[in-house]
C-alpha cells in the first residue's frame, strides 16, 4: 500500500494555516456525524417531534432537517477528496 501522507510544517505560516483548516474540517464532520447519530436516536422515521423540540426546529420541518444532516454526513465520507484532505495531511513532527 502506498504511503499517502503529506507532511505540512506549521512553522510556516501558510502550512499552520492550512493544518488549522483541515483539523477544523476533521473536527465538524465529527460533530455533525455525532449530531446524526443523536438524532438517530430521536426518531423512527415517522416522528419528528423529539428532533424539532431538541434542536428548536419548526414543527413539520423535523424530517427536512433530519435528511439535511444524515445526507451531508454520507456525502461527507463518500467524497475521496474531502476524505483524502483530512486524512492525508499531517504536520510535521
């Protein structure tokens, strides 16, 4: 398998801007994919309600909001470039 790492020093201010870029990247992906994840937990897929109160979604828009998140976490992990980005990028050590 090839090594696909790609060193960035951060004592460049360019490369710490660009590793602060892509940890911001890695770090909300995560909360999003966590927030599915509860969310999951909140329906049945017929009831939206405990989704609208926790989140203070309008009524009837719960399942919107749902399909909105649960979609962007797998279009999130299906894109090689945006998996690539926070996965082949490391500082410098």
């Amino acid at each position: 398998m090839a090594i696909n790492y790609i060193t960035v020093d951060r004592s460049k201010q360019m490369g710490a801007d660009l590793l602060s870029i892509i940890e911001g990247l890695r770090s909300l992906q995560d909360r999003l994919r966590q927030h599915k994840e509860m969310m999951d937990n909140m329906t049945d897929a017929i009831d939206w309600t405990k989704i609208e109160a926790q989140y203070g979604i309008p009524v009837g828009k719960g399942d919107d909001a749902y399909n909105l998140v649960a979609g962007t976490v797998t279009e999130l992990a299906a894109d090689v470039n945006f998996s690539q980005l926070v996965d082949w990028f490391v500082p410098v050590v």
